[in-house]
C-alpha cells in the first residue's frame, strides 16, 4: 500500500507541476501580443499625424499662392488706374491739336497779308486778300469739323437758337430777325453760339396768313410788267 501512495503522491506532483508551467506560457504570451498592439497602435499615430502635417503643409502653401495672386492682382489694378488717369488727362489736355494744327495755315496768311498791308498801296486788293482767308477757314471748319454758322436777316425767330437782344413793332406776321449782330454757330445739331440778333415783333398790322415778301414780290412784278 505504501508504493501505491507514493506512486499517487508523484502523480499529484507532477499534475502540479503542468498547472503551474501552463499560466507562465499564457502570461508571456499575453504580454507579447500586447507589445505587438502597442507598437502597432504607435506606429498608426506617426502615420495619421504624418498625414495631418502634409495636410497643413498643402494648405499653408495654397493660401501663400492665393495672397501672392492677391497682391498681384492689386498692384495691376492700380497700375491700370494710373495709367487711365494719365492718359485721359492727355486726352483732355491735346484734344485740340488737330483744330489747332489746321488753324496754323491761316494764321501764316494772316501774317502774310499783315506784312503786304505796310506797303500796299490798294485797300482793295488788303480786303480781297482778308475776305479769301476767311472763306478758306470757314470752308475748312464746316467741311472737317462740322461748324456751321446761322442766323440772317429775314429768318424766323427761335429763342432756342437765338438770343434777342433788342426788339421793334414792325409790320410782319410773325417774329422775324431784324438783324445780326453776332452769328450764331452749331457743331452738328448742337448749338455752341447762340445768335445776337435785333427781333420785328408783329405790330398787328399783317394778319398771320399774310406774307409782306411775298407782297413786295408780287408788287415789284407788276411794276416790271
């Protein structure tokens, strides 16, 4: 009997012996997956961290290139303001240049008939002379730049283009210009001169349906007859 206990007391032995070894190989296993999981966790934080860094980086640079498009964008926009500014007051200060160069031909011939009038010894040939450097100019002023003088003796009044400066009754139908003082001018259709003109008011005596020059025409006819 006492070999049969020993034999049992050995088998316990070596029972416990198996339990015990078993937990100390799971412990340090454990441990070993736990490291791995650390490491692996660590290492997805340097790559998400890495990822959020070139991030930043792309946007940092993106604004840099937006603010320097920015800048630039300013700096032509004043650049182009200048420059308008400059040229417009160009504009303004040589828009006669044309008108003026062209001018320069008459005022050579009004030198010209000055010098000849020292020694001219006809004032007809000095009148003459004075009377073709005006058509020549007012040819050139209609003809290039569309100046156009009005106002006659004889013409309608319109107080849109004419400026009364004195007035008498006078046997017409109608307001009439008495005389011109001062012509008027247009360029275009638009009036820069308003003509000074003497106004025949109606004095009642001519019915608006009457027409004095057509009268007096009439009137010559029959003597001629």
């Amino acid at each position: 009997m006492s070999e049969e206990v020993k034999q049992e007391e050995q088998d316990e032995k070596e029972t416990e012996i198996d339990v015990n070894a078993v937990p100390e190989e799971s412990a340090e296993s454990s441990e070993a997956v736990d490291e791995k999981s650390s490491a692996e966790g660590e290492s997805g934080d340097v790559e998400e961290k890495s990822d959020s860094e070139k991030k930043i980086e792309e946007l940092e640079k993106e604004v840099a290139d937006l603010k320097d498009k920015y800048l630039r964008s300013v700096a032509d926009f004043q650049n182009l303001r200048k420059r308008s500014i400059q040229e417009k007051q160009e504009a303004y200060d040589y828009a006669n240049t044309s008108l003026l160069k062209d001018l320069l031909d008459s005022l050579d011939n009004f030198d010209r008939t000055v010098e000849a009038a020292a020694t001219a010894t006809d004032p007809k040939s000095i009148a003459d002379g004075v009377t073709m450097m005006k058509n020549s100019m007012v040819s050139m002023l209609e003809n290039k730049y569309n100046l156009v003088s009005y106002g006659e003796a004889g013409d309608v009044f319109d107080p849109d283009i004419h400026e009364a400066i004195g007035k008498s009754d006078d046997p017409v139908a109608e307001p009439v210009l008495k005389a011109v003082y001062l012509k008027g001018y247009k360029l275009k259709d638009r009036v820069i001169r308003h003509a000074k003109v003497m106004v025949s008011m109606p004095d009642g005596s001519v019915k608006a349906d009457e027409n004095p020059a057509d009268d007096k025409a009439a009137s010559d006819s029959e003597k001629t007859e």
